[in-house]
C-alpha cells in the first residue's frame, strides 16, 4: 500500500519520520556501529531526533537550514558563506 501525501508540499517522510530526523537517526548508529557502542548512539540519535521534531514543529519551513547556514555547517546554493558580513558591489 504506497501512501499518498494529502498536501502537494508535505516533506517526504519514512514510517514516522522526515528525511532529515531520520539521517540523524542513520548517522547516530552509523557511528555507533563504528565505535562498538551501538545501543547508546541510537537512543541518542532517537532523542535528537524527537527535538529536531519538535522544533520544526514550532518554527517556519527552512529553520533549521537557515540555523544550519549560519553557523557555517551547510553552505545554500547562491549565497556566500555566512561569515561574510558587509558586500561592495
């Protein structure tokens, strides 16, 4: 049974989780699974997860992107990097 979006704009998500809570979620075992202490990353990653969730949950679409840009972690297609402050044209 494929589920259908019921808004054109819903994120995609998998079981309970949108694509971003649940790379968090991935990577949190992934490191898990490398330091042989794979219980404790994944309730972790799923505690993160639940506050990335509730977050989004308060704020606009793109929140955590725009966080994410200026704090210099995810560069946005277009834009200089945050740190440059003041332009000339």
């Amino acid at each position: 049974m494929t589920r259908i979006p019921r808004y054109i704009d819903d994120p995609p998500t998998i079981l309970f989780w949108d694509v971003d809570e649940l790379a968090v979620i991935c990577i949190c075992m992934a490191v898990g699974i490398i330091t042989g202490k794979l219980t404790q990353f994944i309730v972790g990653g799923l505690i993160v997860s639940k506050l990335i969730g509730k977050v989004k949950k308060d704020k606009s679409d793109g929140y955590l992107q725009h966080i994410l840009y200026w704090l210099g972690i995810m560069p946005l297609k277009g834009l200089p990097p945050s740190y440059k402050r003041s332009f000339i044209e």
